[in-house]
C-alpha cells in the first residue's frame, strides 16, 4: 500500500489499514481514448486501478509546481523532445527494470533509464490518390520544389511533430538550406497552417490541396471512423527519405515521475506497456508500429508497405530542435 493511502486512511481515523487496492495515476499528452483500451486491459488483468489525466498544455509546469508533491505516477506523452523536456525539468525517476530493457531497444529509450519509447510513427506524405502519381514525391526536400505550389496543406510548424521534422532536415542539411527549405513550403502551401494531421487529409478530400504531412497512425484511425474513412480513402501515404537517408521517424514513450505515490505499481503498468500484449494493442488499435522486436505490425499497416527508417537517432533530432524552432519563427512559417 502506498504511503499516500495509509496516511488518507489514518486521517480518515482508521485504526486499522483497509486493504486499498492499488492504484496508478497518469498525465498524459496523449488523447486519453487512445491509451483508454490499453490501460482497461492492464486493469482487467491486474485489479490495479488507472487514473489518466488529460494535460494538454503545461505539462512540466505542472509537475514541477507539485514536486513531491505530485499525484502523478506517470507521464505518458509523444515526440522525444518531450519526453527530454520532462527528464531535464527533473521530475522523473530512473527505472532499473530487467524487463523494459529486454522489450525495448537500447535505440528507443534513455541511457540513463528516465524515459522509454512504447511505440514508433513515420511523419509520411499523404498524397491524393487522384492527382498526384506514385513516386512523383519521394524525399522531404522535395516538397520544397515550387512544383507543389498551392497544392501542399499542413498542420502549425510550431507543433511538435512538424518541429522534429525540421530538426532532422537541419540535422541532415545546415540552417542555410533549412531556411531556404521552410521558405519554400511556406510558398507552396494551399492554405494558413491549421487544425491538426487528419484535418489535412479532409483539405485533399475537399479538393483544397494535393499533399499534406501526417504520422502514420492517424490514416488507421480515420478509416476506421465513419466520418473520416472517406477522406481517408482518398489519399495514399508516401514514405519519403531524406537525401542520403531515409524516413523521419518519432516515438511516444513513458516516464515515471519523481513523486510517484504509487512506485511499485507504475513500474508494473510500464512494464505491462511493453509487454506482447499491450504492444499488439497498439498496433492493432492505435496503427502504432510497436516499439518491441517480434511483435508484428497490423494487417492495415502492414499494406501501406516497408520503408527505411532514416539514420539519424532520437538524440540526434532532439539536439536540433531549439534551432529549427528558431528558424520556422524565423520564415514566420504559421503567418
Ligand atoms: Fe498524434
């Protein structure tokens, strides 16, 4: 039982403990329908309870305000240069566990074992099915090529998944060429960067623009929503490389924070994460790649066909990011 529990219980005068069961508290970044079912499963097989709280904005504040504090086990979130942001802050815990460095590979999760990746993601073109021809995009440079002007849409560069993208152009090229590059998607943009990847989609659907950049993920979930799986069906998605490299590639990943009332619980529900079965989950319900070696890709994901990572490492991208951000404020990339 956790120190947090018997205390509540002796302040609600008990003289004896209760048997309270167990119970993990999550932040997380990640919309909460999507980590819902794995997180019912954990519950079903475990009898330990799970409380997600949705934290959009604000995350680190938030846990470095609460300190020791914090009601929080674990934080659950997307793009490595978060998952940094919050070990850096100082709000995390090491995990010495045998069973998440059997699971994950040394390449998805930190030397120092603050944070671990549970699943990848391409950041991919999807293409119109109508108007643009297989291979006729094949490499992120390209889609600075004024071939594309007034046919490409995207979401905000200042998001997380587009500033990584340019983390890794900066990191393959230099700040001159990165610059050059946002200037010219900027100036092949349909329309005002808005909404988030699946809104781009509908923009191909609605005729608005040709091309867009999205994770993978997100073409699983619109078609198997009713009101989405036609605009998904109308596009392809395009793995494309960089020159001399190969597709942009992020992670989502959990931490356990400092506080942590309930250790010994958040340390089974990560390990549980990265076990076959919640992995075939997220590769089944969420159209994630897992991030453990033999778990297979779904039938869905598998159809969008094999494709080669690129070269650089999650640090290598992280390392770029505070200077790609500066350059898409730079170009004023959303204006
Ligand atoms: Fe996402």
């Amino acid at each position: 039982m956790s120190l947090r529990l018997s205390l509540f219980a002796l302040a609600m005068g008990a003289t004896a403990l209760p048997a309270l069961a167990e119970e993990v508290n999550i932040y997380s970044h990640r919309q909460p329908e999507l980590i819902q079912p794995l997180l019912d499963a954990f519950t079903a097989e475990t009898g330990i309870t799970v409380n997600v709280a949705f934290v959009d904005k604000g995350m680190v504040e938030r846990l470095v305000a609460e300190g020791d504090r914090s009601p929080a086990d674990l934080v659950l979130t997307v793009d490595i240069a978060r998952l940094i942001e919050v070990v850096n802050a100082g709000v995390t815990q090491p995990v010495d566990s045998a069973v998440l460095t059997a699971d994950i590979p040394a390449e998805f999760r930190d030397p120092a074992n603050h944070w671990f990746g549970l699943t990848t993601r391409a950041r991919v073109i999807y293409a119109s099915k109508d108007r643009v021809k297989p291979g006729e995009i094949t490499s992120y440079e390209d889609l600075a090529d004024p071939k594309w002007k007034g046919r490409l849409c995207t979401r905000s560069f200042t998001n997380d998944y587009n500033v990584a993208l340019t983390a890794a152009v900066l990191a393959h090229h230099d700040a001159a060429y990165t610059k050059t590059w946002l200037e010219g998607l900027k100036g092949n943009l349909a329309r005002k960067p808005d909404g988030g990847d699946r809104d781009q989609v509908k923009a191909i659907w609605a005729g608005e623009c040709d091309i867009a950049l999205g994770n993978t993920y997100y073409l699983g979930q619109m078609l198997a929503d009713p009101e989405q799986s036609e605009w998904a069906n109308s596009v392809r998605i395009d793995f494309p490389v960089f020159e001399g490299g190969g597709t942009h590639m992020n992670i989502s990943g959990v931490a356990l924070t400092k506080a942590a009332p309930d250790h010994d619980a958040a340390v089974k529900l990560m390990e549980w994460l990265s076990s076959d079965e919640a992995q075939k989950i997220y590769a089944e319900t969420n159209y994630e790649f897992p991030v453990k070696p033999g778990v297979e890709r779904s039938e869905l994901v598998k159809s969008w066909g094999e494709f080669t990572p690129d070269t650089l490492t999650l640090s290598d991208v992280a390392a770029k990011r505070p200077d790609a951000l500066k350059l898409i404020e730079e170009v004023d990339f959303d204006n």
